[in-house]
C-alpha cells in the first residue's frame, strides 16, 4: 500500500510539473502575402505566459535541411531537439530567463528548402522573415520589441541564416548562435546545381549578400560589436573546417566572438549536447 501512494504521489508531482512547465505549439499557422500561402511555425511560450501580462525576449530558432531521414521543418527543433525539455529545464534552474522561442517554417517540400531570397526574386523567404514573419509574431505574442530582446539561432543551413540574417539586420539582433553552420565562398558548382537556369554573372552579383566571409571583412569597426556571436561546431562535420576558418578570420578582424569545437557530427545529436550553451548564452545577453 505504501509502495502504491508513493508511485500516485509521484504522477500527481509529474502531472503539476507538466502543467507548470512552459507550452509548445508546432503546426500554426500565418498567412504570407509575401509567399502567396499559408506558412506553418513552432513556437514555444514560457511558464507562466497565460497567467502574466508581462513581455518576454524572444529567440527564433531555424531548422535545419536535414539531416537526412528527419523532417526539416518548424517541428525540427521540438521533435529532434527537444526544445520544451531543455527550455523548461533550463528556466526551472533559474540559469536561463523565460523567453519565447520561435520557427518558421523553411521547407516547401518538393520546390525547395531556403531561408533565402531567391536570385530571380520568385522567392522570398528572407523578405517574408523580416517584412511578415517578425511582426506577426510580434504583434501576435507578447514579445519584447526591443534589440536587446531579440536572438537568433539555427543549424546548418539555420546557422547559416543566422549569420547573415543577423548581418543583414544588425540593429534587430542582439546575439545569434550558429551551429554547425553552412557558411562557403561563392561554389560555382554547388549553385549552378541549385540554380541551374540562372547565368553565373548574376549567381556571383546575388550571392554578394550571402558571402559570410566578406561580410564580415565588410563591417565597419563600428559595428563589430553590435551582435554578440556564439558560434559552434562538431568536429566530424564536414562543414567544421569552414566554420574553423571563419572563426580563425573573426580573430583577424578583431570581431568578439566565442567560437567552440566539440565531439559531434552534423546531426541532433551534437545539436541537442550544445544548445544548452546556446541558451545560457542567449539569456546572459539578454539580461545585460
């Protein structure tokens, strides 16, 4: 009989944390003017959202394109990464500020996977981030609006959004963590293959804006402070000598950034060993 209370004292503890813990919702939905369709995302709200009026920081979290056998969409991060057990983990210890968290949906199945703006504009993805999917949400939830409430995070070809998304729009960004990001020089052949019916001189004049490397060569020493990086990487990945140089030309720069290699490949498993780091990072940022 004892054995018995115990074990119903048990799920009665479980069932209150359940309901404490923060709530995830991975299939709503926006309508996009932009990309002329309803377009899905995942979003995780903090402990105590529906009972507060407070505001929250926000961090959006990019999905990777793989790896290959997974889904690689805005369920990645709360399937595979399991973002509700780490974000309510992590704010329970009192180490990580509440805040929301946020993925838009990348994939359109058979037509592609890209947070990028197309080179004949047909698509528009990063347009349709900035112009739609930001102030949907932030005009939907209650986020604060502020720089220094808002991050950036993704994986693979998120982590390579999250660099020049946070380039591209420094004043919006307080920090972004790349991990295991797809960063490269211009790859004749790797976007003639994604590209095929677009001419080389316009992939070299598109690809401009997507050139990690140059811009960051690019920033003026009044900007190389205005994102707080962390960047971070498997050492079995093939795209870890990539991010090993970048970091290595970071130095050169005088950019401040941490940069970290670790025992993993380019999966979820090295993705899932990291983002506590990532959120640690983020909060401290946040709360400066």
């Amino acid at each position: 009989m004892r054995n018995l209370i115990a074990f119903v004292l048990l799920l009665l503890c479980g069932a209150v944390q359940a309901q404490t813990g923060g709530k995830v919702f991975d299939c709503r939905t926006l309508k996009s003017e932009i990309l002329n369709e309803d377009r899905k995302y995942a979003i995780y709200l903090p402990p105590g959202y529906d009972t507060s009026e407070r505001s929250y920081p926000v961090l959006y979290l990019l999905h990777p394109a793989g790896p290959k056998g997974t889904l690689p969409n805005q369920q990645g991060w709360v399937n595979y990464g399991m973002l509700k057990s780490f974000m309510d983990q992590a704010i329970e210890s009192g180490k990580v500020a509440p805040m929301i968290v946020v993925t838009p949906d990348a994939n359109f199945g058979t037509r592609r996977i890209s947070y990028f703006n197309d080179p004949d504009n047909s698509f528009r993805f990063e347009d349709y981030f900035f112009e739609e999917f930001i102030p949907y949400i932030e005009k939907t939830y209650r986020c604060r609006t502020e720089k220094g409430s808002r991050a950036i995070a993704g994986a693979s070809m998120g982590g390579g959004a999250a660099f020049f998304y946070a380039l591209h729009h420094p004043e919006l960004f307080a920090v972004s963590c790349p991990l295991s990001a797809s960063v490269r020089e211009y790859d004749k052949a790797y976007l003639a293959q994604r590209y095929p019916d677009i001419k080389e001189n316009e992939l070299i004049a598109w690809y401009k804006p997507y050139n990690v490397y140059d811009l960051f060569k690019q920033l003026p020493d009044n900007q190389k402070t205005a994102v707080a990086w962390f960047i971070a990487c498997g050492d079995d990945d093939a795209l870890s000598p990539n991010n090993a140089l970048l970091h290595v030309e970071l130095k050169k720069l005088g950019i401040p950034h941490e940069f970290r290699m670790g025992n993993g490949k380019h999966d979820w498993q090295y993705w899932r060993s990291v983002f506590p780091d990532v959120l640690h990072y983020v909060s401290s940022v946040f709360l400066k």
